[in-house]
C-alpha cells in the first residue's frame, strides 16, 4: 500500500505567494534556456553594503556562533538607536526585537493579535502576504479598495471600513505593490480616524509596515508612529534591511512596540525560530549604526528607472507615478475581456509569448493591474518594456 502525505486542514487556509510563483516560473523557463527577463521579485540590484559584509566577515571568523537571542543588547540598542534618530521615537530594550526577514514578523504580528472572526482592515493594493496570513489565523480580511487615482485611501474610506469587529489595521507606505507615499496631513488624517475608533473599538491594534522607507523619492517618509505617538502603545512598527541594504537574502527583519506586544511574538519566536543568525545580527548591527550616504546614489538610480518605465508605458498602459520602493503598478483593464478574461491571464501569456515575468494585480487584490519591478538593468528594462508594447500592441480587441 502506497502512503500520500496529507497536509493539514489548517495549511488550505493559506495560499501560495503569488510573486515566488511567477518568478519560480520565470526561473524555470530560464533553467530551459529562454531568454526571460523577470520583472516579477521585488529585490534590489544592488550590493550589500562594504561594511555590513565585513562586519560578518569578521563575526565568522570569530569562531563564536553560538545561541542568542532575537534581539540581543547590542542589536536591541542598534534598532532603539535608529527609531530615535529617524523618527524621534524612544523605546526601551524590551520593546524591540528581531526576526528572519520582516515577513517572519508580519505573520507573528499579526498571529499575536488576530483571533477567530476578528476582522483585519488592509487597504489595497496590498502585499500578498497579509491577507493570506490573517486567514491562516482565523481572521476576516476587509479590504479598502481606494477610490483615488493615485490608489491612497481616505480618511472617509477608512472609517468606513472599520467596525466594532475590526481588530487591526494594517498600513504600508511607501506600499508594495504601487509605491504609494502619504503626504504628513494625509497620514494625520488616517490617526484622526483611528485615535476616534478606539473610543468605541478599545481592542483595535495596528501595523505599520516601514520596510520601504529609505526609498522615497517624492517628498519625505511620515511613520504612522511619529505623526500620532499617542497611538504607539497599540502599534507594532515593523521594518527591515532587505530593500534598504539589498539584505533580502540574510533575512533581517525588526520591530518595536508596546512591551507586552513584543513579548507575544518572543514567545512564538522561541517555538520556531529561536532568533536569526548570529552572523545576520552582526551585520544588522553595523547597517543600523552605520552610515546611509550609499542610499542617495541609489535612489536617484531608482528615480531614474522609475522616470523611464512611466515614460515607456505613456500609451500603452495608464500608470499613477509611485512616490517611493521600486515598483509601478500600470493599469491593464483596456487589454482585457477579449483574448484575456483577467489580469492573470494576461501576465501568463505575457511570460510564455514574450517571456517576461510581472506579477497579476488580482494577486495584490486589485484586479486589472500589474507589477512591474524597475529593481533591475537598464538593458532589462528596456527589452522587457519594448516586449510589453509589443505584446500590447499585438492584443485584438
């Protein structure tokens, strides 16, 4: 008798990330020698900074990679340090901590806090992991779909989404998938709607995932946390190196929050993972506490791919201009309901007919859309748009 694993009931409420998907796919093609170009990863193309590397470097060669703890004093004084520099926020050691890439604290952000039937309200476009994570948890996903052309939400949509039974916010900017950038007013308007809800919704908790910004080119980063520190001790900040100091692959991710919020995810931290790599940490250290000035070469490097690809796209598909991260976000309805009933049928054909990999817009719930990382060369963007136009061009419709 042959055995079939089968998964867990609990492993259907989750779904896999569309983003890895594509670009598995995209790999995949390349791995049979097609020449693909991959829009699809959010990943810079830069080098990790000289400093961090050698920081690890020598943390390795001292022979001392032993047990920690997720966020030991030095690195715990080094994340303390850069919310006080950048953001003018004071914490204490027990109110940080860190974990495997700031996806790992996302999902214990949110397992800590969200129960059964709790509903979690996520403006979109959104990245593809909340709502899937908020499932897994027994949550209720309510999604803001915005009104605006440049895809922000409004005080009015927001307060419109939450109810007696909202549990969390979450809230990204600069946001993945569009870049979207809250002006200081426009991030004291949604405060103003969240400070009210809590006097009739006392459970209700936030996240404000940061992981973007270093990388904003239109005017300047406002935190959620710095414009309404009164609402700090019902928030979790959580933040990262991967797009800050192309660290995507040592998996560094860190947060800070009310002492019993931290505590929580510690807890589940020390049921999992334990704490990262000492080596990550070493190097983590040295990038908080280290200097950022690589960051104006590469945002004027991010400025101008992003300039290029809007101007490319003139035409072809409307496009809101991203105000920070590294992607656009185009609009594609005017090339569907013919050859292609939705925007994941488009991007499929788009990889096997042109070989270019971009990810669906559905998958970040925001139908007729999709993801165009400019995080690659020159010589990237230019065949791969070119392909696009010409992919375009050939639809009937």
């Amino acid at each position: 008798m042959t055995f079939t694993f089968t998964p867990a009931p609990q492993i259907d409420l989750i779904q896999p990330s569309a983003t890895l998907a594509i670009a598995a796919l995209s790999n995949k093609l390349k791995a049979e020698g097609k020449n693909v170009i991959s829009f699809a990863v959010g990943e810079p193309d830069k080098a990790t900074p000289g400093h961090v590397g050698k920081a690890m470097s020598d943390f390795a060669l001292l022979g001392q990679n032993k047990y920690a703890s997720p966020a030991p004093p030095a690195l715990a004084d080094a994340i303390i340090g850069k919310f006080k520099r950048d953001d003018g926020l004071n914490f204490e050691r027990t109110q940080v901590t860190a974990g495997v890439g700031g996806k790992e604290l996302v999902f214990w952000g949110i397992g800590t806090s969200v129960g059964k039937d709790d509903e979690v309200v996520i403006p979109a476009p959104y990245w593809v992991s909340y709502p899937e994570i908020v499932n897994f948890f027994g949550g209720v996903p309510k999604i803001i779909s915005p009104a605006r052309h440049d895809l922000k939400i409004t005080a009015d949509e927001l307060r419109a989404a939450i109810t007696p039974q909202t549990r969390l916010f979450i809230f990204n900017q600069p946001s993945n998938p569009a870049g979207v950038v809250y002006t200081k007013g426009e991030v004291a308007a949604l405060a103003d709607v969240l400070r009210e809800a809590t006097k009739t919704n006392p459970r209700l908790v936030i996240i404000s995932d940061d992981i973007y910004e270093k990388l904003v080119y239109t005017g300047s980063f406002h935190s959620l946390a710095a414009v309404a520190p009164d609402l700090l001790p019902r928030m979790l900040l959580i933040n990262g190196l991967s797009k800050s100091h192309a660290f995507t692959g040592a998996r560094f991710g860190y947060a800070a929050g009310a002492a019993p919020w931290i505590g929580a995810i510690n807890k589940m931290l020390s049921q999992s993972s334990t704490h990262g790599p000492t080596i990550v940490q070493a190097g983590a250290i040295a990038a908080l506490n280290g200097p950022e000035d690589f960051l104006v070469e590469w945002r004027a490097d991010y400025v101008r791919r992003r300039d290029f690809v809007f101007a490319e796209l003139q035409g072809v598909m409307p496009c809101a201009t991203p105000g920070g991260a590294f992607y656009v976000f185009p609009d594609i309805r005017h090339y569907l309901g013919g050859e292609y009933k939705t925007d994941k049928d488009f991007v499929l054909a788009l990889l096997e007919r042109e070989l270019v990999g971009c990810v669906h817009g559905s998958a970040f719930g925001m139908a007729g859309f999709m993801r165009i990382s400019y995080a690659t060369s020159d010589d990237n963007l230019r065949e791969g748009l070119a392909r696009i136009k010409k992919f375009c061009a050939g639809i009937s419709r």
